[in-house]
C-alpha cells in the first residue's frame, strides 16, 4: 500500500511533530572551569553600574553584509508568483560590503549602529563606541564617571588586541571616562546580550529584503524596534581603517591598565592617563 507525503505529514503533526529548523545548542570545546563564574561577575558588575546609574553597553560587529542586488535569506510578503529577483552568485561587487558595529545601552534598551565601509578592526570598534557616546551616552548618563563595556573575547575587540586597548586609552583620554571592561569566556559569544536583544530583530526586520544601497540598510536598522521598546539608531561611517596597524612597545606601555584580580586577562580597568 502506498501512501502520500500529505498523508504521512498529517500523521506526524497527530503525533506532535512539526517542521522545525536546527538549534545551535550542544556546545564544542572545552568549556573551561571558569566559565559560568565569569559569567556570575559580568551579571553582577552590570548590576552594580545600573544601579547606580552608570552606562553598561553590550558591543559587536554584525556580520559583513553585501551591498548590491544579492539574495538575503528568509521570506517577505511580495506580490504572488513575483519574488524580488537578486543575483544568482554572491560575488562582490562594486560597492562592498557593508560592516555594521553595534553598542546595545541595557539600561535603556536602546541600540546604535554604526556601519563602516572599510576594515572591521579595533580602531572601527572604538570608534563606533565613541559615536555612540557622542551622540546618545553623553545625553543619557551627563554624570558618568565609569563605563562598563562587554564583549566578546576576539575579533576587533578581542582580549589579546594591543589596538583595541590603546584605542580604549585614547576614547579613556578624550571623555574623562574610567572603561571597565569584561570579555566573554571562548566560545560563549551567544550571551552576549547584543546578540539576542537587537541583532536579531535587526536581521529579522530585513529578512528576504535585499541590502542593494547603504541607504536601505541603514534606514532598516533604523526602523527596528520590538514590543518591549527598542529603539536603535544608525549612521554611515565613512572612514578608512588600516588593517593590520601594529602597536609598539611604547604605546602599549603608556595604557593606563587595571588588571582585575580574578581573571585579569577578561576583566580589566582603562583609567585616563591623567589619573
């Protein structure tokens, strides 16, 4: 007797099954034993800071994006029988990529993007943090005196970085701010709460939608928001970062660094050198 896939999908659904994609859940490497303990200090210096209405912003770089005519992956409501028609291979083109830097403020629930046209690298990272501050932490925290930042152990605010420090010292300088900060264990970057609480609905409001000028994308992240009130702002960066700049003995001397005495390598202080 045969029987057809309808059947057989009805039959599945009776029994509590249903189509359901892959979960990134059971975790590879070796979690370290200090792991969920790092995770307990982050938990607990954030709460501190909010408490006394301090700044504690969540950072990241979003992945790279093509600018251009270029498929983007989920669906969009469109005309039936009339889906936008992209390029069928994800070559670069003459415009780029585009790589969007994003700081998340937990005491506001508010997000800033700042999305660059050149290298992804710590001076990018910094910058976009600067901006940010310009443009929204000077507002909302006018008597600062500390900023706590987290973020994941690599990449362009890696925790080995030379640059992503001694550019931490010159925005440290520049704002008068003491820069605590906090890096995730390897292979946790998931917890970060920028992650779950504004890339994602930055991704799902452009889902299906292709990113063909920078001015789409900025405008979508821009337009994010979710029922529990976030709001997140955009600008263009259009600087040019140098890849691969080495940091010299001398400048990396002249950081003005605290080294937490639990796991100094993921928690430390950057203080202005006038201090």
């Amino acid at each position: 007797m045969s029987v057809s896939y309808v059947t057989i999908g009805n039959i599945l659904e009776e029994m509590g099954y249903s189509l359901q994609q892959n979960r990134k859940y059971t975790e590879s490497g070796n979690a370290g034993p200090d792991r969920d303990a790092q995770f307990q200090y982050i938990n607990n210096k954030a709460k501190e800071f909010m408490n006394n209405k301090n700044p504690v912003i969540s950072v990241d770089a979003k992945k790279k994006e093509l600018i251009g005519s270029y498929k983007n992956p989920g669906k969009e409501y469109a005309p039936k029988g009339n889906p936008a028609k992209v390029n069928d291979h994800d070559f670069e083109g003459p415009c780029g990529k585009a790589c969007p830097y994003g700081i998340y403020d937990l005491n506001f629930n508010e997000g800033f993007v700042n999305v660059g046209l050149s290298a992804d690298t710590a001076e990018f990272a910094v910058n976009s943090i600067r901006e940010w501050w310009r443009t929204m932490g000077v507002e909302k925290y006018p008597e600062a005196t500390c900023l706590y930042i987290t973020a994941d152990g690599g990449g362009s605010n890696g925790r080995r970085n030379k640059l992503w420090k001694t550019s931490l010292q010159s925005f440290a300088n520049e704002t008068g701010l003491n820069i605590h900060v906090s890096h995730f264990p390897p292979g946790t970057s998931k917890w970060n709460k920028i992650e779950h609480r504004m890339f994602a609905f930055i991704s799902k409001n452009w889902r299906g939608r292709p990113l063909e000028t920078v001015e789409i994308i900025i405008n979508l992240i821009s337009a994010t928001t979710t029922s529990s009130g976030l709001k997140v702002a955009c600008k263009l960066d259009e600087k040019v970062y140098e890849k691969g700049k080495v940091v010299s003995n001398e400048e990396l001397s002249g950081i003005n660094i605290t080294m937490d005495d639990w796991h100094g390598e993921w928690n430390y202080i950057i203080a202005p050198t006038n201090q």
